[in-house]
C-alpha cells in the first residue's frame, strides 16, 4: 500500500513538474469578440511559435467583457494577465493603481508613431497605460447602388433631417432592404454610444456645470425621439438585440441602405470575402443637426496589463508585438492592408499598400483628428469624452439610460417617460457619488 502512495504521489508529482513551467509561460488574454480581435488571436500564433509563450483567450462580447473585468480589476483578482479596455477606463483605472504603465516598451515600439489624440486618451499624468490596438470614430455607410437607384446623393457631410428622408425614400422591408440600421442594444457602450453623438450634435450635454444630470433637457428629448421614430419606421425588426456586430451583419448582408457606426468595420465592409456590399458601399462623414460638436466619437481599444499579474514582463512581449507597426504589417501581408488596424499609426496612413487598398483612409483619419473629446458639447460641460463621460459613475448612469431608451424603442414607455426615469435614476447615482446635494 505504501509503495503503492509512493508511486501515485510520485507521478502526481512529475505531472506537477511537467505542467508548471508551461502554467509560468502562460498569459491569459480577456478580450472583446470584435473581428480585430478575432483576427489577432488568428494570428497569434507567429507570437507564440516565436517566443515560447502559450496564450489562453477568453473572448466576450463587449458588455459581458467589461463587466468581467471591472469586477476581476476592482477586487484585485488575478484572472487575467492582459485585458481589452479603451479610452473610457484606461484613465480611470490608472488613477486607481489597478494597471502597469507600458511607456516603458522600448525606443523601437516608435511611440511618436501613434495619434496624439489615441494616446492621449490612454494616458494618465503623462504616461500611457494602454497600448492601442486599433483607433476608430463614426461615420456614415452608405449603399451608393440603392442611392443611385432612387436618384439620391449622399453629402459629404449629411444632416440628421437628410438621413431621416432618405432613409424614408429607400426603406423597401418587402426586399429585406430597411431604411437605416443603428446600434439599440441597451448598453452604455452599445445603444448609449450612438445616442450620446446623436444628444451632442442636437445641442445637449451629460450634466450641466454642477454635474445635474440634463436628460429632461430639450436636445436630450428631441435626439431621442428622432432615434426612435427613425428605428421604428425604417429600421430593421428587433433591434433592441442589435449591437455593433449585429448591425454589422445586417449592413454586410444587404439589409441596410445606412449604417452609421464605427469606422473599424470599413475594412470589413469592403472585404468581398465578408461583405455582400464591398462593391457598393460609400462613405460620408457622421450625420450633425445643430452643432459639430461631439457628432462623430473616438475611441481606441487597448491593450493593458493589470497590476495584479504576476507575468507582467511576458505580458508586455505580447502587447508590444500586437501593437506594433510589424503586426500592421502581418496583417497587411497575410489578409491584405485593408484589414490591417485602424486609427492608431501615422505609418498605416502613410503606407502607399494601405491607401491603395483602403479609400476610406482618409476619411476616417481625419474624423479621429477632428473628433475633440475635450469639448464634447457646445454647451458648457464639466467632463471630457463624447460618447463616455470620464467618471467612475458614468458606466451605471448609461447602463440605465441605455435599458430605458431601450424600453421607449420597443413602444413599452414614451421618450419623456423614460427619459424621466433615467433622470431620477443618474441623479440618485451622482448623489451618492458625491457630486449632488
């Protein structure tokens, strides 16, 4: 029996051996299941094959995602040894001490090669605590074939009445064919991202300058009525289900004559292998009603380490390799340059492959650069972002403005209903964070 034990504990113990080591080279990435990233864990690979390291993906959609990894960050958990975050929690997260700077990544990571504005809004006091991994705005996608046909002609710069009427002009659902297709996923960085432009160029802003909520405001009142009304008659049947990739999915398939939403997908949207539209589709600068400001988003989604993992040193190997010029050009060499990450590299835009194969670079470079997430609203305002306010507080507010435009979407509450439930509720919260009397 003895020899027995002896035996069981000692292979028990060899397996032990055997497997440690490769446990100590393992990272374990939380990412969201955007199609960048789907196409970085494809690629992966090349890393792996050259340095020894295993990774281990967790991919998540991207509200699941984020609530995973602020209740893993915030309690000190150690599940994850990089993290996608962007523009929203990188500051915020710094400031609390939960990630590792990474300006330390070495002379040939060519920092001055990224955007200032991307970098910007991954830094605090001066150092970048997230790597961008792509950067993006918002514009509009148009079916220039659906266009041409009805004898429209989509601006350079449309207005939100102009996409009101031609989406009413081309709406054909017996054809499968709706008007417009807009994120209606309840979700501070789903339906919220949109509708927070949508307030901005209407006039509105978040809170006034003593941080009172402003959603009974007029501008509030008027955005959201257009998003409904132009949902409910031109849009697509159950929309309260569509995110960022389900409208995705409906534009590349056809069903949309519109789509305004990031400029990440354009590389996507013009891939004849995913996209039934690549031959058909423009471009146009995001819709604005009043004022420019805040119209358009930016955002980046990053790369970043928590201060909790133990591996931080292989981690940065992986995050300098992804976010490097040489993975832009992996990408280029392997799935060719239109797909290669967006919005984050001067080089990208200055590479003769890339602006032969993308002729939306331009556009959306300059809606990055032109996108000031230092004044969001022309009125005055106490925070900085567009479509995000940069407090801890804001992730509960938009998940609750989000769920009760949501519930004026589906017709089971009127705008002003919802949007006095969702000033009771912003308000309740800014009280407890402080900000309120």
């Amino acid at each position: 029996m003895l020899k027995k034990a002896a035996a069981g504990a000692c292979a028990v113990l060899i397996l032990y051996l055997l497997y440690q080591p490769r446990r100590e080279r393992e990272l374990t990435i939380g990412t969201v299941n955007n199609a960048d990233m789907i196409l970085m864990q494809r690629l992966s690979g090349e890393f792996e094959r050259e340095t020894g390291i295993r990774l281990s993906w967790v991919v998540l959609g991207e509200s699941i995602l984020r609530q995973r990894l602020t209740v893993d960050i915030s309690t000190g958990g150690s599940t994850f040894d990089i993290i996608t975050i962007g523009s929203y929690e990188t500051p915020l997260w710094a400031a609390r001490g939960w990630l590792t700077p990474l300006d330390g990544l070495g002379p040939g990571y060519d920092y001055e090669d990224i955007f200032d504005v991307i970098r910007q809004g991954l830094s605090h006091q001066g150092r970048l605590y997230a790597a961008p991994f792509y950067g993006e705005s918002s514009f509009t996608y148009y079916r220039k074939d659906l266009f041409e046909k009805a004898g429209l002609r989509m601006p350079d710069q449309p207005s939100y009445e102009q996409i009101r009427r031609f989406a009413a002009r081309l709406h054909d659902p017996g054809r499968n064919v709706y008007g417009i297709c807009l994120r209606g996923e309840p979700g501070w960085g789903q339906n919220v991202a949109y509708l927070s432009t949508l307030m901005h160029t209407f006039g509105g802003r978040w809170f006034d300058m003593d941080w009172r909520p402003q959603l009974r405001s007029p501008a509030w009142t008027e955005a959201v009525s257009f998003y409904v009304d132009v949902l409910r008659a031109y849009g697509p049947p159950g929309v309260t289900t569509d995110g960022h990739n389900e409208t995705r999915a409906l534009y590349a398939n056809g069903n949309c004559a519109m789509w305004v939403d990031s400029t990440a997908a354009a590389g996507y949207i013009l891939d004849p292998n995913q996209s039934r539209v690549s031959r058909t589709t423009g471009f146009a600068r995001a819709p604005v009603a009043r004022v420019a400001n805040g119209s358009a988003w930016v955002w980046s989604w990053a790369l970043a380490i928590p201060k909790s993992s133990p591996k931080t040193s292989m981690a940065k190997e992986f995050v300098k390799w992804a976010t490097s010029r040489r993975y832009a050009a992996l990408v280029g060499e392997r799935y060719g340059w239109m797909l290669a990450p967006p919005g984050t590299r001067k080089s990208t835009y200055e590479s003769p492959e890339y602006q032969r194969a993308a002729p939306f670079a331009g556009l959306v470079r300059d809606a990055i650069l032109t996108a000031d997430f230092t004044r969001p609203s022309a009125l005055p305002a106490p925070y900085v972002g567009i479509q995000y306010v940069m407090i801890p507080e804001f992730q509960a507010i938009g998940a609750v403005v989000g769920q009760e435009i949501s519930a004026a979407l589906t017709g089971s509450a009127t705008v002003e209903q919802a949007l006095a439930l969702a000033q009771q509720e912003a308000e309740r919260i800014m009280r407890r964070g402080g900000y309120l009397k």
